[in-house]
C-alpha cells in the first residue's frame, strides 16, 4: 500500500477522533450540559467498493438523502423543545453531536468519538471512573449498521435508544443490555403482514429481501411465525445489489403467486419495482416493510401504477406540532444570516454541502416513517435524565455525577404519554405497537398514501382492515394467491406436494365430517351417538329407538295379550269347574290345567319386550316362552300319542301299552323332555345369552336398543326341541285323523302347530332381511300367535261345548261315538 494513503488515513482519523479539534458552530453540533449523541444517514453509499487499502470514509461525496436529512432534524428540534421545556430538565440545557452515518461499516470514527473522554479512550478503564462524552446515544438507520457499532456502544454501559434498527437480534439482553428502541421489531413487523395475509384470506406468497441484516432477519421470522398458520412460503430470495431481478420476477410468475412481501430497505425495493415496471409485472399485491412503506421517490416512479397494489406498513402518524415552523425558521435563519446564499455546515468529517439547498417544504413532505421514532427517543432520554438528576417542577440537582449506565435504569422503568401516544418499554426495550397499514395511489396525475388500517397492541391487541378502501371493493373480488382453491364444504383436504397449503379436496363419507377451524385436514368421526350424511360439517345427534309402551303398536300388543291371560284363566277355571266331565276328561284331565298354566306364562314374557332393554329382558322375553311352551308342546304330543295308543296301538302291542299305563309313561315324557329343554334353556342363558346393544350401524340417524343374539348353536339346540316336538305332535295327529269325533283333535292340533310354525317363519324370514325396532313386535306377535292358535283350535271348541252343548258332555254321547267307531271298523 502506498505509504501516503497510510499517513492521509491516520491523520484524517486522528484530527477528527482524538484531538480536541475547534470546529465551527453548526446543524451538527450543539453545546449544553449534557450531550447526545447522534447517528443519520444524511448520506448513502449506494454502491459498496471492495477496500484494498486502509480509509476513512467520506461521506460528503455519497448519495445526498432527504430522508435521512430530515431525521437529523428531527432530532434537533426535539433538542430544542426540551431546553425551551419549562417542567421537562428545568435550568438544565441538552447538548447533541451528530454524525453523518452513510456506511454499513466504516463509520467507527463517530463511535469512538462518542466512547472518548477529552480525546482518549482507555478499555482497561472501571466504568465507575470512566466519563463518555455523550451520556445516551440515538442512531443510527438500519440493522445492519447498528449489529456493527454494537460492541462498542455496549463496552461502556451507554444506553442506546434506537429510532431504525428493527432486527430482532438486538432484543437479546445479554448481548446488548443497553439496546431500546422507539420503533417496532421486525418480529412485530412480521406479525404485522402475517395478519395482512390472514386478512385477505392469501397462503401462497413469495418472500423477496436484501443482502443484509434487516432482511435475513425478516426472512427468519417470517419462516419461524407462518408455521403452522396456513401460508406457505412459495418462494424468497435475498438480493444483491446487482442482483438478477428480472430472473427472480419470472421465478414468481412460474410459480402462480400474486402476493409478494418486499422485506428490504428502499434502494432494494426501488430495484425490485423498477424491474417489474420493465417486465410488465402486472396485477400483483406487494407488501412492503416499515422501511419503504412511505417512499415517497418510489410513489411518484414512472410506471408504478402498473404493477399492481402495493400494502404498506408503516408506523401509526404522530404529528410533530411546531416541527413545520422549526424548520421554516431554521431555514430563514439561515439565509439572514448568510445573506441570500446559504453556506454547508461543516465540522470534522461532516459536511452537508446538499442541505443548504433543500427547501422547507422538501424537509417537511419528506418520509414521515420514522419522526416520531426520533422524537420519542430523545424524549426517552430526557425523561430518563429528568429522574436521575432529581428534578421537581423548578430545578434539577445538577451537581449529582451523571454516568450513562444510571439512565439505563430507568429509561427501562419510563412510561408517559407524548403526542397522544403512551411511551413504555417491556422487558427486552422494544416499545408498545401502534401500526397503520398503507394503501399506496398511484395514478397517473396524482399519487397519494391512505391509511386503510391500523395494529395496536396498548391497551389491548386490536387488527382491522377497513376492506371498503381496498381497490377490489367495486365488482372485482379479492386477488387470488392460494395454491388450491378452497374445497367445498363438507370436503377435507388431502396434502399435494411440498408445502402444506397445497391440496386437492376429498368428500367426507358418511357419519364423519370435516370442521376447518379444528383440522381441515381430517374428517373426524361421529361420536356414537351422532350421525351425519356424506360430505358433513357438522354431526347430528341421533334419535334413540326402542319399543316404548306409549306406542299404539305397543298397546295394541299389550292389550292383546292381558286379553290372552285373561281368556286362559277364565279357561282354567271353566275345567277346574268341570273337571269331572267327559269333554274335559278327554281332553286330558290334569294334563289341561299344565298346558293352560304354561300358556299363561308362555304370555308373560311379552311384557319384555317393551321398554329401554336390559341383561333381564333379553333373557326373559325368550326364556319364559321358549321353555313354558314346549311344556305345552310335550303335553300336546302325549295327548296325542295316548288317543292313538287307546284306539290303534292298544290291541296290537298290549305289552308295550300296559307298561306305558303302569308307569305313567305320559308324565315321564314331560319331564324327560321338560328337563332337557331346561337344561338347554339354561345353557343359552348363561354361556351366550342375548346381550343389550346400541346398534349404530343399521340405520344412519337411529341407535337402536336391541338384544343381540352371540350364539347360534345354543339357540339352534333350544329351538330343535320345540320343533322336533311339534313335528311328533303332529305325525301322532294325523295317524289319529280317523278316530271318533269326540276324541279326533287330529284337526286342531295340525291347526295350532301349523300356526306355530308359520308365525315362526314368518318371524324369522323378516328378521333377517329388515332392520327395525318393529321387529320385535313382530317377535312378540309370533309368540302370541303361537298361544292364541292353541288355545282357540284345542281349548275353545271344548269350552264352547261346556258352556253352549251341555248334551254333548255326558258319558252317554261319548259311549255313542265310540261304539259308532267300532262298527264302522268292523264293517271295513
């Protein structure tokens, strides 16, 4: 390296840093009790050059901005409302130094100014002992600038009120504890746009930043924070400076995405606008960050009326009364006192040759984003200050030692209102949230800004879009920037590649259904009790059925059945009354008081079938009849294997009839087939008896209270008994079908077991082909049909005798039909 560019640099830094160099009076610098300090992007380097040899930066000859002058005097005339404050810092007078910051990193001259007591800097120095020259500093614009002075500002405790870094990094206490700021984080930031996209219904957007710290951080949280939200990042890509724009806008179209979120300063976005202007971008919505969201160069570009809405985000407006006439003043003094010509200011390393030739109103129409962010920090501090030092409404105790780290404290513990707005800090010193949102005009004749929404978090969390501002408001809907497109309702979504928010739809089947706020990802399940039909959003409760014994059906049953109970005791009584008589001798004397003792309780089981069902009815309402009636069915069988045997099987095989009258053969057979019923009834009933069930799957929008059969072969044994007895019973009628008429019931009983056995399949035949909770009605009618058929083909024509045909019940007419018989035998 040439040796005289070594020694221009050293004398440059040394001259300016820590000699007590005498500089003019200017806009820079300003003498008073205390000091602030102050860093303001008067100008910018658009164009970072790669160093080859050690040097000072020159910021006079980089890009003169009015932004950043303007902040600069904000500054100053929140300097001067305070030394002008009869109740903020009384008979106390603030003093600033400001710098010029236009480079990312090489502007550590002012830093070290800043840390240096009389010109030196000592590290090893206790902070107890060591003096800044500034007790607070402000600045400067932009995260990456504020990550690079960072461990210096932090070495010596000053307290560091930020007005334009936003990057969340610097929340983090431990590695900067001195960091507030007056201006939202990036984290809030981003939260800020999440709502915007909520807002609007959007998932499918793309991310575009620079190659900086503001915007690598933005990315991080945007990823961190649409986790789980829905949106989809399609596509995010970090700039150069130089960077292929044009590649990047073709990237976006490809992929179909209509909403862009430009999280970058205003050098990156008017890159990325401008090269949608020359692409012919059209018809998209742009979301831009706090840092551009108030450009007012890029407003009034040639074309940006074509690329679409552009949504900004910005802090809420706080005026600033009395800044219009500060710099209308400072503006005039200046000329009176420099004549018609203004003079640049100038002090070491800082010259501003641009400023003296911006107008007021340039100054005042300029960016307002960040003036109040400005204003409130230099209020911070003076707050902070006014309680160090003690003051009441009259004095401060200026003869207190003032160190900075003893305004830290309590600029973390401030809280009053300025301007209408409530200044507090939380734990990690970033401020109360009061954001507006932006709709940006671009006509062609007069472009313009309007606030269209508004993101408070003091004192509650509020988000609204006024939608009746948007452009879309008349006959045109909502961009659309979803990868799919919504499904239906009562469809659920099923994942299609990469990202979540891709998706085809699926229709819920039948007892599910889909409810997006829950997982629109999911067709859940009807509960047990609940149905609902193919593509449901919502369950209905199902309609619990059973026989209740309110029903008409079910009385009918009933009724008929107290009749039955009732005929059949009045029956029991008619043969008890004429017990000794040839019609009920016939009929089978003691045998006729079991069969109409089983019948009648054959009868009760048809009282369980109504009712909420339980383990007890679904046992009982087939075990009393079941086992009473094949009683029944044995007595029906003997009685007419008896009339044969008297009448036909006597004279052929007397031995085998005399034994059968010796022991009582008939009363053997009932208990023999009785027992063994019994024990297969009990059997049924304890190894797999019927079961009280919720049958949930017949019918959609019914549960129905049934009993549920387990076992089919213990129900087939019980059965096969009855049936095969039925079958005896009736072969033994119809080989009987010829004998005297007094004593024929080969007629009747064929009848009543015909009737049995049709009613049974009947019963049988509906049971397994329908599904209802009148199928047990039906059950209940077999069994009653089965009572009623014996008792009106074998008991009814014998009371009818009793009761109408007294001459027909002597021994007389019995005695005449057989000898009748007889002959009739023996003439064949």
């Amino acid at each position: 390296m040439p040796p005289n560019h070594i020694y221009s640099f050293l004398l440059g830094f040394i001259n300016c840093v820590f000699l007590n160099v005498s500089c003019l009076s200017s806009e820079f610098s300003l003498d008073g009790d205390y000091l602030l300090g102050g860093l303001f992007p008067v100008h910018e380097v658009v164009l970072a050059k790669p160093m080859f040899f050690p040097e000072a930066i020159q910021c006079k000859w980089q890009t003169f901005t009015k932004s950043g002058y303007q902040m600069f005097q904000v500054m100053r005339f929140a300097v001067e409302q305070i030394n002008n404050s009869t109740t903020l810092l009384p008979n106390v007078s603030l003093g600033y130094e400001v710098f010029d910051h236009c480079s990312d990193t090489k502007n550590f001259p002012s830093v070290f100014s800043f840390i240096s007591q009389n010109g030196s800097i000592n590290p090893q120095e206790k902070l107890n002992s060591h003096q800044t020259k500034v007790i607070a500093l402000t600045g400067p614009y932009g995260s990456t600038r504020a990550l690079t002075i960072a461990p210096l500002v932090t070495m010596d405790y000053i307290p560091w009120v930020q007005y334009g870094a936003t990057t969340s990094v610097l929340s983090d206490k431990l590695h900067y504890p001195t960091f507030i700021r007056t201006i939202p984080s990036n984290k809030d930031l981003v939260q800020m746009i999440i709502h915007i996209i909520q807002w609007f219904g959007w998932n499918w957007v793309a991310f575009i930043g620079g190659a900086d710290n503001y915007s690598e951080d933005g990315l991080n949280l945007f990823y961190k924070y649409t986790k789980n939200t829905g949106i989809c990042l399609a596509y995010q890509e970090l700039l150069k400076i130089q960077g292929n724009y044009n590649q990047t806008l073709k990237n976006i179209n490809m992929l179909n995405i209509n909403v862009i979120v430009v999280f970058t300063v205003p050098l990156y976005a008017g890159s990325i606008l401008k090269a949608a202007i020359a692409n012919n971008i059209r018809g998209k919505v742009w979301i831009s960050s706090q840092a551009w969201a108030m450009d007012q160069q890029l407003l009034i570009e040639p074309g940006i009326e074509k690329v679409g809405t552009i949504i900004g985000i910005t802090e809420r407006f706080m005026s600033l009364p009395g800044f219009d006439q500060f710099i209308y003043k400072m503006k005039a003094t200046n000329k009176h006192n420099n004549g018609d010509v203004e003079v640049p200011n100038k002090i070491c390393n800082q010259e501003c040759r641009e400023g003296a030739f911006v107008s007021a109103v340039d100054i005042i129409n300029e960016n307002p984003t960040f003036s109040f962010a400005i204003y409130a920090a230099i209020y911070s501090i003076a707050h902070a200050l006014h309680t160090v030092l003690q003051c009441n409404m009259n004095e401060c105790r200026k003869n207190l030692a003032v160190k900075p780290y003893m305004l830290l404290g309590e600029l973390k513990k401030l809280n009053f209102p300025l301007n209408g707005r409530q200044v507090k800090y939380d734990v990690n010193g970033n401020p109360t949230i009061s954001y507006s949102v932006a709709l940006w005009h671009t006509e062609t004749n007069h472009s313009w800004i309007e606030m269209v929404g508004t993101y408070d978090t003091y004192p509650d969390t509020i988000f609204t879009i006024n939608n009746t501002l948007m452009p879309w408001r008349n006959n045109t809907s909502v961009p659309f920037s979803n990868c799919s497109v919504e499904c239906m309702e009562g469809y659920s979504r099923e994942h299609e590649g990469l990202h979540s928010c891709c998706f085809r739809c699926k229709k819920c089947p039948q007892n599910t259904y889909v409810d997006y706020y829950r997982d629109p990802y999911t067709c859940f399940p009807c509960a047990e009790s609940e149905w609902s039909d193919e593509g449901s959003t919502t369950c209905k409760t199902r309609a619990v059925v059973y026989l209740h014994f309110t029903e008409i059906p079910s009385i009918l049953v009933i009724l008929s059945t107290v009749c039955l109970i009732a005929l059949l005791i009045f029956i029991f009584c008619l043969f008890a009354y004429n017990y000794n008589t040839p019609v009920v001798r016939s009929a089978g004397g003691n045998m006729c008081f079991l069969m109409l003792a089983c019948l009648t309780m054959s009868s009760i089981s048809v009282f369980f079938f109504f009712g909420q069902p339980t383990s007890v009815h679904c046992v009982l309402r087939n075990f009393i009849f079941t086992f009473f009636f094949t009683i029944c069915l044995s007595c029906l069988t003997v009685r007419s294997f008896q009339i044969v045997c008297v009448f036909k099987m006597a004279a052929e095989f007397p031995k085998l009839h005399s034994l059968w009258v010796k022991h009582n053969g008939q009363w053997l057979f009932i208990m023999s087939s009785s027992f063994i019923h019994f024990i297969s009834c009990v059997l049924w009933a304890t190894v797999s008896p019927d079961d009280p069930v919720r049958d949930s799957i017949t019918f959609n929008d019914q549960i129905m209270l049934i009993c549920e059969r387990r076992n089919t072969v213990t129900i087939s044994i019980v059965l096969f008994i009855s049936w095969f007895l039925g079958f005896l019973c009736i072969s033994f009628s119809y080989m009987g079908r010829d004998l005297p008429k007094s004593y024929n019931e080969a007629k009747s009983i064929t009848f009543s077991l015909l009737m049995y056995y049709l009613s049974w399949i009947i019963y049988f035949t509906i049971y397994l082909s329908f599904k209802s909770k009148y199928v047990l009605l039906l059950n209940a009618l077999a069994q009653i049909s089965s009572i009623y058929g014996i008792l009106f083909s074998y008991f009814i024509p014998k009371s009818y005798i009793m009761l109408f045909q007294p001459k027909k019940n002597t021994a007389a007419y019995f005695q005449t039909t057989i000898q009748n018989y007889t002959q009739t035998i023996s003439r064949s």
